[in-house]
C-alpha cells in the first residue's frame, strides 16, 4: 500500500508540474499574441487611384440597357398575345 501511494503522490507531483509549465507556456502565448496584434507599420503611403474602379458606369449602362431590353420585349409580346385573343 506504501508503494502505491508514493507511486501515486509521484504521479501527483507531475502532473502538478506539468499543468503549471502548461499554463505558464498558454500565458506566454497569449502574451505573444497580444504583442503581435498591435504591431502596425506603414509601409507604403497611401495615394489616391488615377482611375477610379467602381461605379462601372459603362457595365451598369449596359446592363440598365439589357434589362430594360428585356422588360420591353415581354411586355411586347404580353401585348401582342392579348390582342391576337380578341
């Protein structure tokens, strides 16, 4: 029974070691981390575009086109439908 219970509290002592370097190891990581995540440099100033990417003008023209196109031409053929029933 000694020997079971020496082998035990040897057990015992481990694990409390090893659970204390594991938290001690967690909180420098976290430490890291918060140290990384403030880090901010500026590398490149920044300047303004020469030509602007949105609004497409040109492609929402088009496509303002097209559908509109489209709305025409069903309510065309709704049209042409209802007076050939007549």
């Amino acid at each position: 029974m000694i020997g079971e219970y020496e082998e035990l509290l040897v057990d015992l002592e481990f694990s409390q070691t090893a659970y204390t370097a594991a938290l001690i190891a967690e909180e420098q990581a976290r430490a890291e981390a918060r140290r990384k995540s403030r880090y901010l440099a500026i590398h490149i100033p920044p300047t303004l575009s020469q030509a602007p990417q949105y609004p497409q003008r040109f492609v929402l023209s088009a496509l303002a086109g097209v559908f509109l196109f489209a709305l025409w031409a069903v309510l065309a053929l709704i049209g042409y439908n209802i007076r050939d029933r007549r």
